[in-house]
C-alpha cells in the first residue's frame, strides 16, 4: 500500500555499500531514520518496502539525491546585489549555463579544487527538481512540472570565469555542483532563506523572494530553450555574498524547510 506523508516529504539516495536506494526521511536533526522506499520516486508513487535505517548507521552514505539525466541548467546573476557584486548589470532575460552531470557530488563529498584554478568560490543556491518531461510551458504551470527542490552549491572557479570566453570550464568542472541533502516536493518557495558558512562563518544571507526571475518563470524559461526532462536539475542564482574556498574548509550551504548540503574542500598536492 502506498503510504501517505503528513506535512513535507523529505526524498534521501543512499547507500550502504550496494546500488543506490531511496527513503523517506523521517525524524528531527540528528536522529534522523530512512524509511526505504521501492524504486525511483521520480517515476513511481512512494511505498515504503518495511526496512528502517538511521542515518547515523555504520556504512549509511547520503548520495547526491538526484544524478539529472541530460542536465544542469544554472543562471547567473538572478539576484541583484550579487550581479553588483561582480561588477555586472542586472539581466533584462535569465542568463543561462550548462553544467555537466559529471560535476555533481552528494553530502560530505570533497570539493577538489582543480590545478589550473588558483581562485574558486562558493554559490549557494536553490535547486529545482524536474519530475515530467517539459517543453513550453506556460510560467502559471511551471510548478506543476517540478518533482521538488533542493540545495546546491554552484562551485565556480573565479578566475577562469574572468579569463575564458564562455563559462563551461569555470563552472563545469568535476565536483562543481554538490546537491543534497535530500528533495523535498510540493514545497513554497517564494520566500527561502539561502545562505551559506565557511568554516562556520556566515558568507552568503539572502532570501528566494530576492531573484530577479522567480522559480516558475525559470522553469518556463528554460523549457523554451530545452527539453527538460524528469531528474533535469536548474539552479535558480544565488544571492551576494560569495568567497573564496581553499583546501581544508569546510562549506555547508543551507536553504530554509530544506536542509544543509555540507562539503569538505581538498586540494590534491
């Protein structure tokens, strides 16, 4: 039988050691359980097989919650202090890039700073989970189309964005684009807190409400430009504030009613 969730569902990819599974998550922080579930979620309706796990398990791992099966879409410059900050004007339409799937990592995977980068930064952003394959859709029913949300970090190399022509390389590459925790559907994101912390010290503090293009005109945007198809990820932008990471910090990037994606950063000697 297909079980019915109170209030948001919060949708976990993990394993112990053996093909990734999905769970509902249940519980407070800290003591959080994985209710495992038959199947993808994003195809198939929630139906717990009966198996509990806690997260805190020996040999439990959270995976990146969804591995997009064509793309990532990002957009620049979708909040205004942040386009100021770089010393850029505000876009009159969404800036759109591409990031490859290779660049995702889950929870508490290493962000490993490349060689040829000397200046990499943190992006904290909401990230949007496309459940139906989606073309032209109208903004009004955008959100219809959307499997759910979750929190990324759109790790840029700096100084390669400044210096390249296009920004395939500065924001493409391997381990550039950390998601997690979990996904959570049918949420309002109108007005999220994002924010993220460097060592425990706050970086970025903006709100959802404070994008230049909110989620369903994204949504509606890009489906002009691609087909979107279930698993596709878009990040939304992110707000002002972003620094520099170098080896051995530690960012956790966190938006409200979601939760912490949390990454160690390395660089390779």
């Amino acid at each position: 039988m297909t079980r019915t969730y109170a209030g948001p569902v919060r949708i976990a990819r993990f394993t112990t050691g053996q093909d990734p599974r999905y769970a509902v998550v249940e519980g407070e922080p800290g003591a959080e359980e994985l209710v495992v579930i038959t199947g993808d979620p994003i195809y198939t309706p929630i139906q717990p097989t009966g198996e509990r796990r806690r997260l805190d398990d020996d040999g439990v791992r959270l995976l990146a919650p969804v591995i997009p099966r064509s793309k990532i879409i990002g957009v620049g410059r979708n909040y205004a202090d942040h386009a100021k900050e770089m010393g850029n004007e505000v876009p009159t339409a969404p800036l759109l890039f591409l990031k490859p799937n290779t660049s995702v990592i889950g929870p508490d995977d290493p962000i490993v700073l490349p060689d040829w980068t000397e200046h990499v930064e943190h992006e904290a952003e909401l990230a949007v989970v496309i459940g139906k394959v989606t073309k032209d859709v109208s903004p009004e029913r955008a959100l219809d189309h959307v499997f759910g949300f979750t929190v990324a970090n759109d790790v840029t190399a700096r100084d390669i964005q400044r210096s390249d022509l296009q920004w395939t390389r500065a924001k493409g590459f391997d381990g550039s684009c950390p998601i997690g925790p979990w996904i959570v559907p049918g949420l309002d994101v109108e007005d999220l807190a994002v924010t993220a912390r460097v060592n425990g010290e706050t970086k970025q503090d903006g709100r959802t409400s404070q994008m230049i293009f909110d989620t369903a005109y994204l949504v509606s945007y890009v489906s002009e430009v691609f087909t979107l198809l279930p698993g596709d990820v878009i990040l939304t932008g992110t707000p002002a504030g972003v620094s520099p990471i170098v080896d051995r910090d530690v960012v956790e990037v966190e938006v409200e009613s979601i939760g912490v994606l949390r990454n160690p950063v390395l660089r390779r000697h």
